[in-house]
C-alpha cells in the first residue's frame, strides 16, 4: 500500500488537539528517531489513519473516526513536544 506523508493528519488531528499536531516533534519509542509528525509515513483512511516512523515503520499513532467520534492512540510514541 501508497504511504501518505503526515500532513495528512493535520485535519483529523485539528480536532483531537489545540495545536498544530503535524508541527509537533515527536520521539518514536522503536528506534529513537527524533522528528515533526509531519514526516511520518501515513495510511489511511477510509476508516482512519496509522503514522508509522520515517526511520524504522514502527507505529507511531493511530486516529480512528466512527460514528462522529475519533480515538487516538499514541503508544509508539515515548513523547511530543509542541511549541508554547
């Protein structure tokens, strides 16, 4: 399957957070790689979206929309850092 490149997350992710979620810089837990959300590997939808890291593929994060609702689900990731 074609990857997206993750800017394609910034909609979905507008509504989860208060800021700009593909600038936010994120630490993967598999390998370490440093790097804005918006270089993840994307895939997705039509049922939701799973960014995986541009270094090693590990997931990164995942958005599920159903029935106007939207889950996320960062466990690949050790931490995000946003601007203040």
């Amino acid at each position: 399957m074609k990857h997206l490149d993750g800017n394609v997350l910034a909609g979905p992710a507008a509504d989860l957070f208060a800021f700009e979620a593909t600038t936010a810089l994120g630490r993967c837990g598999a390998c370490g790689d440093v790097a804005a959300l918006a270089q993840a590997r994307v895939y997705g939808p039509p049922m939701g979206y799973v960014a995986r890291c541009r270094s090693c593929d590990s997931v990164l994060l995942v958005i599920v929309e159903h029935e106007g609702r939207a889950t996320l689900t960062m466990r690949g990731l050790r931490w995000v850092r946003v601007d203040a």
